[in-house]
C-alpha cells in the first residue's frame, strides 16, 4: 500500500476494482476521459481487494495523470499494537447506535471522521482489541440468533476493515480542486471523505448502479455463511449475515447521494433507480457513454460483404456477464444453424473459479470449434470478424460493447438490462423512429438468445433493417466527442464558481 508523495491536481478520481489494474467497460471509459482531456490534471486513488489479486496496471498511464495511488482493502498489513485503551464513557452506546444504524440502512451511521482519530471507539485498535468492542459484539451477536458466533464476529470485523485503510488513503489524497468518483460504496465513501476535508464538490458517476450490483453479487457469494439448518432455512428469505453486507452497502451509497452533485448516470432507468435509493432528483443528471464513431466507422464492412456466421460476447468472463447462457445459446445455436461460431472475448482472471466453471460447460455440451475462448483482443481486430454482437448479461449499465458494435455496422442481440431496451429499440419520439438495432431477449433465456441470432444471421432483409438502425443511432446520440464536450465542461462548470468565490 505504499504509495508516494501526493501532487497536487485538479480532478481526483476514486476508482474502486476497475481503472488501470482491470480491463472492462468501465477501465477504458475513464482512460478514454483522460486521454481525451489533457488540459486537466489527474490524480487516480485505485481500491482493490488485495494486492494479490492483480498483476499490476493494465492500461499506459496518459502523461495528465500525474498520479496513481494504490490501496487494497482487504490485506493484512500493519496492524495497530495489542494494549490497553481508555475509551469514552459513551462508548458502548455508542457501538449499539452503529448496530441498529446499520439494520435499518441508516445513512448517518458512518461518520468517517470518527475512524480517524487514534482515541476514538471507532479506530483501528479500539476496535479490533478493546473490551468494549468485544462486549459490543457479544451482545449484538444475542439479537442475530441465527448465524453461528465465529460467523458473526468476523463478518462484524470485516465490515469495517477496509474504514480504516479509507481512511489512511484520506489524509494522503492530493490537494484538487474536485473529488470524482466512478461508483458509490467505498470509492464513493473516500469521495465523501476528501471533498468535505478540502471543502470542495464531489460528483459521482455510475456506470451501474453499485449498490444493485453488489447485491447481486452478495445473493450469489459463496464465501457468506448460512449456518440455518434445513427445518430453519426458508429460502425466500436472506441470511442474517448477507442482509447485514448490503445494508451495509446501501448506507455507504446514501452516504455519496447525499453529498455529490450533480450525480450522473448513463440513462433514465438508472437516473430513476438512483432517485428510489435516495438520491436528490434535482441533482440527477445523464450523460450517456460514447465510442470513436468515426475510427470504428473505418472498420465496417463493405455493403456487398458476406455476413460471418460468428455471435460475439465481447466482455469478462464474470457471473454478472452469465457466460453461462451465452453457452447454453451457441449449443442450441450449432444445432440449428451448423457451421456457426461463438467467441467470448474477454480477460478470465477476474473470478478463475468461474472462467474454469464456463470452460467446463462448453465441454460438458461438446461445443468444440463452435465455442472459442479468445482472452482480451484487440476490438479492431475482432469486430470485422463477427456478424451479430451479444451480450447476455444479468446487470448493465450503458454497455460500451453494444455502441461499438453498433459503430462497426453490427446488430445486436441482449438481454433486457440498464439501458438495452434503449439502445436496440430507442427512447421515445426520434430516436424510437430509427428502428430496431436487434432484439431484447429476457435474462437466462439461452433459447430465445440463440433464436434471434439466428434470425439476424439467415434473414438478410431483417439483418439490413437492423444494421441501417445501429449505425443511425450511434452516430447520432453515442459519439465519443459529444461526451468528451460534455464532461469538460462539466468540470469547468464545477471548479471555476468554487475559485471565483
């Protein structure tokens, strides 16, 4: 976690489990940001998991950004020395507030502030050694009854873990003159913490909704302990302590709504969704994605070109992609479409245990040549290749791969998540009129995904009417340059009355 002497900057970006150490959509949209801004000056603050977990960065660093800070919330590293602690009276009150604050998503339970100061119930040491804080834990484990003690103690301890690493990364941030944050939870807690100590504007953006997206991934992880026996277990309900994680990240994601302005997503579903989680509407604001229209244009086929027999899933091998369909789809699509291929491009590295899982689905289906894992590629030198771009994702955002394909003159097919349903059929007046760009399938259909690939590969009039769709739509909402335009000036926007004043 070491990292060295803060410069100061004019935009700060806090950038959780993406941006420069992952590959992915939302990597290559803030590299594409500063790249294309090079009159600011960037500092990027990266939180990741643990240091083991990456193989260093995987993008060249743009000159402007002048700084990369590093943190990994879930090592061991240093911790503070065993001894005894005089503590506030008010401490064991203090510990049951943050216990019920925390089951009732109360956004004022988590007062950074308070994991910064050495003497405070909430540092590092009272917490992790006190008496109290072990009377504190005994007592609220009572009330929980269903998990088991050893459970609940470390989920209770590892909740916490990674404030205080926040909050060392918080007396390092350089000096800026705004806090920009890619996501709500802990990125968006280290936003909330830098801006109000430097009094200055914080905005947020989300690609997808992270408190959404963490949910998914809580319902789905192994690693939370369920220890109700079958009699006790009702399936319909959460456990005690995969409740407590998303409560836990729905607080930090009220936290960030309520101090970031403005807060920008990437289209009206998600702008709605904020506003139901408890962003302010008045401080809601979308901004679309966008891609290189006129590079990717260079790379399209010519009219009287063959289409290739090739679906694509251009994205990581990760349970929110469900790869898994996509498989399902390419065996029912080989049977009824023989000689057809499906590529899956995209890193593995991210989730192994997944990546091998996949792996042994397309053998299990004896898909041979007609299934190909490609690893990360180069999307000029894949995209000319393939006819009909997929995307079988369970959660989404805006998805850069769907504007890239449609940039490079391909239908898509997706599944009905974020801002899909848009993107293939339109929002409403113009944009509706241009017509279909593919289908929308519903989630975990690997039948109908197959089906309308099919359709799209053998109906060549079908296939012409979604083209022409893409490409109008993409060159007329989705350029890169609008973006580009866009964010300057919102950045202008939010630093120079802040100096003027």
């Amino acid at each position: 976690m070491a990292n060295a002497p803060t410069r100061d900057c004019d935009i700060v970006l806090l950038l959780e489990g993406t941006y420069p150490y992952i590959k992915g959509g939302v990597s290559n949209w803030i590299h594409q940001i500063v790249n294309s801004l090079p009159q600011w000056r960037f500092t990027a603050v990266f939180l990741g998991s643990q240091a083991s977990d990456y193989d260093g960065p995987q993008y060249a660093l743009p000159d402007n950004l002048v700084e990369l800070q590093t943190y990994y919330l879930f090592d061991e590293g240093d911790r503070p020395p065993v001894r005894p602690l005089r503590l506030p009276a008010d401490t064991p009150a203090r510990y049951a507030s943050l216990h019920e604050s925390l089951r009732t998503s109360d956004a004022a339970a988590l007062d950074f502030n308070t994991y910064l100061n050495p003497g405070d119930p909430f540092s590092e040491a009272a917490f992790l050694y006190s008496e109290a804080a072990w009377h504190y834990i005994t007592e609220a484990y009572e009330t929980s009854a269903e998990p088991s003690f050893v459970d609940y103690f470390w989920t209770i301890r590892n909740l916490h873990r990674p404030i205080w690493t926040l909050a060392q990364a918080a007396r390092k941030l350089p000096r800026a003159r705004l806090f920009f944050s890619a996501s709500t939870g802990y990125a968006g807690l280290l936003g909330v913490a830098g801006a109000e100590a430097q009094q200055r504007p914080f905005a947020l953006m989300e690609h997808g909704i992270y408190t959404k997206e963490r949910r998914i991934d809580l319902m789905n992880a192994s690693w939370i302990s369920d220890s109700r026996s079958t009699l006790q277990h009702d399936p319909t309900e959460m456990s005690y302590l995969r409740e407590l994680w998303i409560r836990f990240f729905e607080i930090l994601g009220r936290l960030a709504y309520g101090h970031a302005a403005p807060i920008i997503s990437l289209f009206e579903a998600a702008r709605r969704q904020q506003i139901h989680d408890g962003a302010e509407a008045a401080r809601t604001r979308i901004i679309p994605n966008g891609v290189d229209v006129p590079h990717l244009a260079s790379l399209r086929r010519p009219k009287d070109a063959p289409t290739p027999p090739v679906i694509c899933l251009l994205g990581r091998v990760v349970p929110i992609k469900d790869i898994k369909t996509f498989i399902r789809a390419t065996y029912t699509l080989q049977l009824q479409l023989p000689g057809a291929q499906a590529w899956i491009v995209g890193p593995e590295d991210e989730d192994p245990d997944y990546a091998r899982e996949c792996h042994e689905l397309a053998q299990a289906l004896d898909l041979g040549e007609s299934l190909r894992f490609l690893g990360f590629q180069h999307i000029d030198d894949i995209l000319p290749k393939v006819g009909v771009m997929v995307l079988s994702s369970i959660s989404e955002g805006l998805p850069l791969s769907v504007l890239e394909g449609f940039a490079v003159g391909l239908p898509c097919v997706t599944t009905d998540v974020g801002a899909c349903s848009e993107l293939i059929y339109g929002r409403e007046g113009e944009d509706r009129a241009l017509g279909a760009a593919g289908t929308v399938v519903r989630l975990a259909d690997h039948q109908a995904l197959a089906a309308a690939c099919v359709e799209l590969l053998t109906n060549p009039e079908a296939y012409a009417s979604a083209l022409q769709a893409a490409i109008a739509r993409v060159e007329r909402y989705y350029d890169k340059g609008q973006m580009i335009n866009t964010f300057d000036r919102l950045f202008t926007e939010l630093i120079t009355p802040r100096e003027a004043a």
